[in-house]
C-alpha cells in the first residue's frame, strides 16, 4: 500500500491495485505511473487546437495522449481514452512509446512544420514522470513542451515539470466550489493555486466551457475574471490581464444529454464580459 500525492485524492493504492485516476498503480511500495509511455492518440496538429493563441501560432506540434483522469467532467470530449470502460478495458493494448523514441517522432516531423511535443488528450498530470523525461530530451533537441490540463495536481508535480514546459493551457472549468466537487468531482482551489504558480513559470491560457444552467452566470464570469486577472508574474508584478482566455460552447454527450448546446448569444455575452478584465478573450465552438 502507498499513498499517491498527484492530486487531491491521496489515493491509498494497494499493492498492484490503481488509484482512483485508473492510471497510477504500486508496484513494491512505491507509486508509478501505470500508464507511463502507453500512448492512445498520436496526432500533428494545429497548436491552435490546443487552445493556444498566443504561443507560436500558425505552428503545427505533435501531440501524444495517454489513459486516465482524475476528474469525472460528464460531458468528456475523450471519454473513449479517458475514463470510459472503453479506456480502461484497452488501456494495456496502449502502444509502448519511449521518451526517446517520442522524441524523435517530433524531430522528424520538423520538416513538417513541427515545433515540439503537447501532452494532451486525457489528463497528463496523472503520467508526470514521462512527461517529465520527454519534456527534457525534447528541450535538448531543441523543441518546445506544451500540456493541456485540467490543472489538478499538485505544485510538487508542476516544480518536476517546469524547467521543461513552454506553454500550458489549463482548463479553468467554472468557479463555484459546488460546480467543481457536485459536477466534476474535483477540487477548485488545487485548480486555482495550479494556475497561480504555472503562470509565473511559462506561457499559460485558460480554458471555460460553458454549460447551460452549471457554469454560465455573468456574476460568475466576473468573479473568476477578477480573479484570473490579479494573478502575478515571478517577479510580483499584477500580470493576469494578459492570460487568454478561451470560451467555449457545450455541445450535449457522453453523460451529459440532458440539455441543450450553449446558447450562441450567451458565449459571446460572456466574453464580452470577460474584456472587462482581460485583454485576450477568444471564443470557441461557435
């Protein structure tokens, strides 16, 4: 039995068992990543689609996923590799990627337009370790590392990450306590200190999807933007006006069929109320 400190959870994980992530197991008393290397999705993509709007953009990045979440979003877009029964019951059938072997994926499509590698598609942060020693060997390769995030860990596991991450986007989900623990099964505040402290270690951009009767409320926009826009750099300086901040529309799946897509009007309401603070507002799904 051991205890895993990624993120809130402390999952007490027996010996062979799996935490509550489904990718993090003990194996002689320690705490590995039972996914580590175990690649789902391999794509070269648009670093827009991350969403990033403001890091290289017009720049294509290879993306690599893995299996496993520690929240339970019922509207998951990548369900079938995150936390579905279908993940799981494939996730040994995962391809083997080394860290060298990935890097040396993204090194050769450079020709391609390629400028690096973005951890993404189901939650990394639960596979840190092979984050970590891509991340390494594709900075001396001479690259960049993105990871989008749904920033719950802790900032134990963001201090073994950041000498090697380049850009981050983060989805800042809602902001009620009630919205993070009823609805995703997640912790806001490890969310909100996640942020604060990844914003002043490299290029981050937040994400928010609005979800009709959930998270979609113009006091809550302000609140959050107010916060987003007090965080600081390194330095202490009041930087958070910077941070971009994308707003996107739900569209009904998975568990969530029970309402309709976000309206239109209320997206671009939102953002509207977002520039109050913020410089960089960009809609999505629109």
């Amino acid at each position: 039995m051991a205890v895993c400190k990624v993120c809130f959870r402390h999952c007490d994980i027996p010996e062979g068992g799996l935490g509550f992530c489904g990718a993090r197991t003990c194996t002689g008393g320690a705490v590995k990543a039972a996914n580590y290397g175990r690649v789902t999705s391999l794509a070269l993509d648009p670093i827009e689609k991350k969403p990033l709007a403001r890091f290289r953009p017009g720049s294509l990045i290879v993306s690599a996923g893995s299996y496993g979440c520690n929240l339970r979003c019922p509207f998951c877009q990548n369900h079938q590799i995150s936390w579905s029964d279908e993940a799981y019951r494939f996730a040994d059938k995962a391809e083997y990627i080394s860290p060298e072997e990935l890097t040396a994926i993204a090194d050769s499509a450079r020709s391609r337009g390629n400028i690096g590698v973005a951890f993404t598609y189901n939650e990394p942060l639960i596979g840190y370790e092979y984050i970590r020693d891509t991340a390494k060997l594709v900075h001396e390769a001479g690259m960049v590392n993105v990871i989008v995030t749904n920033g719950t860990a802790g900032l134990s596991v963001l201090e073994e990450l950041a000498p090697y991450i380049d850009a981050m986007n983060i989805d800042l989900k809602g902001f009620t306590d009630r919205y993070y623990s009823e609805v995703l099964g997640g912790d806001r505040r490890m969310v909100m200190d996640f942020i604060a402290e990844a914003a002043k270690r490299c290029h981050v951009e937040l994400t928010t999807l609005i979800i009709p009767g959930e998270n979609d409320s113009e006091d809550e926009m302000r609140e959050m933007t107010s916060w987003i826009a007090s965080l600081t750099d390194l330095q202490g300086n009041t930087a958070g006006a910077d941070i971009p901040l994308h707003i996107s529309r739900f569209f009904p799946r998975f568990h969530m069929t029970d309402r309709d897509a976000t309206d239109v009007g209320l997206v671009y309401r939102l953002a509207d109320i977002a520039r109050e603070k913020l410089r960089y507002v960009y809609t999505g799904n629109c």
